[in-house]
C-alpha cells in the first residue's frame, strides 16, 4: 500500500509543476459527430440542433481547462474524417 501511495505521489507532484507551464494557446478538442447525449452532443431549441455543443464531458473539460486558463474549442465532426489510423 505504501508503494502505490508514494508511486501515486511521484506522478501527481510533478504534473502540479508542470501545470504551471503549461501552454495556453487554443486547444483543439474533437469528438464524434453522431452525438452521445448525455455526454456530447449539440443543444436544441424548438428540436432543432444549434451551434453548441454542450453535455457532461463538456462540462468536465470546462471545469479543468477553465481552472488552467486553456481556452479550447469543442468540434464534432463525422467519424470519418477523425483520421483515425490503420490497425492490422
């Protein structure tokens, strides 16, 4: 149990410094563009979908990237642009 406590302190404590430096121009964020409500996904007025992008994991990365004064931009796109790589 010690082990995993001053294993746990040894990774926490220099990602504290670390946020000290960090890099605060515009992060890009991208998720995908069918939606997860109620994590991602666009809000609706009158059942139509607007611009924002809202939902709990929107929420989170508020919360984090607002404490560290990182503005970020939330895109969502269709799965097949996301580029993702070849495995196999």
């Amino acid at each position: 149990m010690k082990t995993r406590s001053t294993l746990a302190a040894l990774l926490f404590f220099p990602a504290l410094g670390l946020a000290q430096d960090l890099d605060r121009s515009l992060l890009h964020i991208c998720d995908d563009g069918d939606e997860w409500p109620p994590y991602t996904y666009y809000l609706r007025y009158n059942h139509q979908a607007t611009a924002e992008i809202t939902g709990y994991s929107v929420d989170v990365i508020t919360a984090i990237l607002n404490k560290h004064h990182i503005p970020f931009q939330i895109n969502l796109l269709p799965f097949a642009q996301l580029d993702l790589p070849v495995v196999g």
